[in-house]
C-alpha cells in the first residue's frame, strides 16, 4: 500500500506531517494522487496559518495520535460554539 493510499483515510483530520523542508501540525484537507492539502495550524493561537500543497514523495513522517495533536483537537474543539456541527 502506498502512503497517499494510507493518508486518504485520514483527510479531515489532524496530524503531524513531516516533509523534505519542514513539519507541521495540522489537518489534512485532501489528498491527491501525487499532492496532499494541508491547513497549517498556529500551537500558540490555535488558528489556520497557512495551506501548503505537499508533492506526496517529499513526505518523510506522519503522525495520526499522540498527546500533542490530543491537545490540538481539544484545543479546536473548546473554540467550536455548540450550534456548530
């Protein structure tokens, strides 16, 4: 299985993504054939910094759990109004 096979599973979600220039936290919005999307998230406001289109073979590590996007998703979550879906 390739890893763009794997990371569709996860779009919508957040995650750590680490590529050839840099890594970030973040929620993966699409994934493509030979690109993903993703919406950089700023730790220290918790708001969308950037999107940045990732060629997919430039992608070195990608984690889906741990206990900072934990606090991330907590994070997002205690900022969504309860009307929201």
């Amino acid at each position: 299985m390739k890893l763009v096979e794997k990371l569709k599973e996860y779009e919508n979600q957040y995650l750590f993504i680490r590529w050839a220039t840099g890594g970030e936290y973040g929620k993966l919005m699409y994934v493509g054939d030979d690109f993903v999307e993703f919406n950089i998230i700023d730790v220290e406001t918790m708001s969308y910094r950037e999107t940045v289109l990732i060629y997919a073979p430039l992608i070195l590590e990608v984690t889906i759990g741990g206990s900072d996007i934990a606090r991330i998703v907590a994070e997002v979550s205690s900022q969504m109004s309860v009307g929201e879906n």
